[in-house]
C-alpha cells in the first residue's frame, strides 16, 4: 500500500504505474483524492464541532451556578444539539475513512526508476545469461517421458486422489525432492538465513498484508468454513511474522528462509506450458525473506539475487536473468527479476525463481516498523523475497539436461550426498 502523502505529492507518478502495470484505470486516483478531501474536509469539521460542544458543555456548568437558568437550558439545548451533529460527523468520518482504506488497496506499487517501460513478456530485459544449453548426440526427451520411464511420478492417480496438478511422486521422484529441499536449506542457512516452519494456512489479514488481496483471491485455495487460505507462497505467512510489530534497528536485516508445500488454482497456458511438471496447483518450494532498512533494499535484493543464482551455479544448470519490465511485473513490486532454467528436453526456458522488493508497500499494510538507532520515530521498513528454489521445473531441468543415450540421469555433484548416488536409473 502507498503512503497517502506519496499519492498526494506525485500523483501523475502513481497515475502511470497504474498504466503501465495495467492496474485498473489511473481514474480511480483522482477518486482516492477527491476522497481523501472529503475526510479531511469532515475531519476539520468535526474537530471544530467538538471544540464548540466542549465549549457549551463548559458554559452549562458555569451558568448554573450563577443562577441564569434560562441561558443555562439554551446552552443545554445547543449541546445537545451539536451532540448530534458530532454524531453524524464520527459517521460520514468513519464511511469515507472505510471508503478511502479500500481504494488505496487497489492502487499498485509505483515502479523502481530502472524498471523498463513495457506491456508484455517480449519487454523485459534479459540482464544476464550463465552456462551453456544442453547438447545432445542422441534425441533428447521431456522430462515426463524420464518420470514415466524410471517410475518417478504418478500423474494419473494424483488426479484420481485430488485432481490434476496434485502428482504423487515416487521412489528416485520423491528422493529428489527431499534432497533438493535440504540442499536449499543447507545453502540458505550457510549465507545466515533463520529457517522458518511456517504455518500452511494464514487468514485474510495475512492474505491482505503481502498482497494477495484483493489482488489474487481467485488464485488461492480457500477453507471458507474457517476464514482461511492455503499458502500460494511462503512468503505470506513469514513476512506476516512481524506483522503490527515495531523492530530495533539494530537488528535488521532479519534474513528467513521456509520450506513449504505452495498452493495454486490458477490454471495456466495448455499443452506443454502445464505438462508434466511445468505448472501445478501443489508444488514445494524454498522462499527467502528480507526485511531491511530502506537505504539497504536495493543491495539486499542484488543480495538475495545472488544467492538464488549461485544455487543454480551449483547445480549446473544453464540460466538467464530477466529485469521484469512493469507489465509483467506483479501490482505490489517496485522490482522484480525472474530466474529461468533452460530445458534441455523441452528446449525451452522454464522460470525457477521471482525476486522482488516490494520497498514499504507490503510493511505498510501489515504495519511493520523499525525503531532508528538514535530513538527517532518508527520508520516503515522495506521488505524483499524470492524463491531460493521452487522445485518442480527444477527438477524438469535436472532430469532434461543431464539425461543419458540410455534413459539414465546424472545427478549433479553437489546433489550426490542428499540424493545418496551418482545416477537415477
């Protein structure tokens, strides 16, 4: 959520994040405005109400004791009626205070100065590039023909048991899960990440405080019985560990890491964009959470960035970096990067990881501050996340790139003390 002040002061700013996020209409800040006048305007009104009710309230006392009666039952009358009128006051306040909360909770982030301008996929900027893409001297094929071929994964009976996008993995399937859960774990705790085990359903605070809503409630699964949403990501329960909290400065940054099974309804593209493990309603993934002071966003992002990519450095997998341009950015990001691994049987690019700062946007809702070190006033403090990895097209590329002439699959050398062995197959 943006400061109010902020929409006042640059509000052509605002009007073209919305534009070029494709946000809604830049309309709807002129109708924040002309909003925020009303309240200020019955804000005013109400205070000068209530200082000529204090008034009058005085001047009853004072009139009864000296014995004129009949100013005091004028005063009394006058009171009451401005009673009255405060009462309606406190009531339009309370409407357009409501009214003004939920339009600023349709207003995107406003973008980072080095953001490109653009609408669709084809303008964000591919920053950086590591690796070489898979070369094979035998035809290469799709990760769920190896999932099939070595009993690794059973989409049929996933779909039977929840629905399709909810695979049962198995055997060597399975095992490679849990070694890259751990392998990411291990990373992330040796760069100084505090592992979290956060709760898998959060409630409509929560949701509401990073974003979700009113952004993305058709995307996320709900318990509507209890008033609570499994997690599309775990950077909703984690950064809402410090929600309504006020942090020394001292201790920033806090740096967490989570594993967490993620839930998704959105359905995606068809044909080989959601096949096998390209798109699913239940994956598992590792996600990483900053919260900085304001002048150490910047870096930490570049920080974060860092780590997500050395991990796929120490994978071996081939991978670019994008700069996400403001149309394919997310409503509550002033900067995103997307990490994608090439696919070898695929022969495609496969997104692994968004890093994002969100600078105050998320810790305003959720009112995080932090105390300044010289005890000045609480400041909103900036958050960042990323994934540091979310796993299923990970995977797809492990098994693509490192596939045999013989169906075989090589697990990378890093991965061979959590996977125990050198081969699937």
């Amino acid at each position: 959520m943006l400061d109010l002040q902020f929409i006042r002061d640059h509000t052509d700013a605002v009007k073209a994040a919305i534009t070029n996020k494709s946000a809604g209409d830049p309309a709807s800040v002129d109708a924040l405005l002309e909003l925020d006048a009303d309240w200020r305007r019955i804000t005013t009104d109400l205070q000068e109400t209530q200082t000529l009710a204090n008034t009058a309230a005085r001047q009853i006392g004072e009139l009864m004791k000296s014995g004129q009666k009949d100013q005091a039952q004028s005063a009394i009358a006058e009171s009451s009626r401005l009673k009255g009128v405060t009462k309606e006051l406190e009531d339009a306040q309370r409407q357009a205070q409501d009214a003004l909360s939920a339009l600023l909770l349709e207003i995107p982030n406003v973008p980072h100065s080095s953001v490109p301008v653009g609408a669709t996929p084809d303008d964000n900027v591919t920053a950086y590039e590591w690796g070489s893409k898979s070369e094979f001297d035998f035809t290469a094929v799709p990760h769920w023909d190896l999932l099939d071929k070595w009993e690794m994964a059973d989409f049929d009976r996933g779909s039977k048991v929840s629905g399709a996008g909810f695979p049962f993995y198995k055997g060597a399937g399975a095992k490679i899960q849990r070694a890259l859960i751990n392998f990411f774990l291990d990373k992330a705790i040796e760069a100084g990440y505090v592992e979290i085990q956060a709760p898998l359903v959060v409630n409509e605070d929560s949701a509401r405080g990073t974003g979700q809503l009113p952004d993305k409630e058709d995307l996320m699964y709900e318990a509507k019985r209890d008033g609570l949403y499994l997690i599309p990501t775990a950077e909703v329960p984690v950064t809402n560990l410090h929600r309504d909290e006020i942090i020394p400065e001292s201790e920033l940054p806090i740096r967490y890491c989570g594993y967490t099974p993620c839930f998704r309804r959105e359905a995606g593209s068809h044909g080989k964009d959601v096949r096998g493990l390209n798109r699913l309603h239940q994956f598992d993934k590792i996600e990483l959470v900053h919260f900085v002071a304001p002048e150490d966003s910047y870096s930490a992002l570049e920080d974060l960035r860092n780590h997500a990519e050395s991990l796929l450095q120490a994978l071996e997998l081939p991978y670019r970096r994008l700069l996400m341009c403001t149309g394919d950015m997310g409503f509550t990001q002033a900067k995103k990067y997307d990490l994608e691994v090439w696919s070898g049987g695929q022969e495609r690019w496969l997104e692994v990881s968004s890093i994002s700062n969100f600078e105050t946007f998320q810790a305003r809702r959720m009112r995080i501050r932090y105390r300044p070190a010289d005890g000045g006033k609480p400041q909103i403090l900036h958050t960042i996340n990323g994934s540091g990895l979310a796993l299923p097209r990970i995977v797809a590329a492990l098994l693509e790139n490192n596939q045999n002439e013989d169906g075989s699959i090589s697990i990378p050398t890093v991965l061979q003390p959590y996977f125990g062995g050198k081969f699937i197959g």
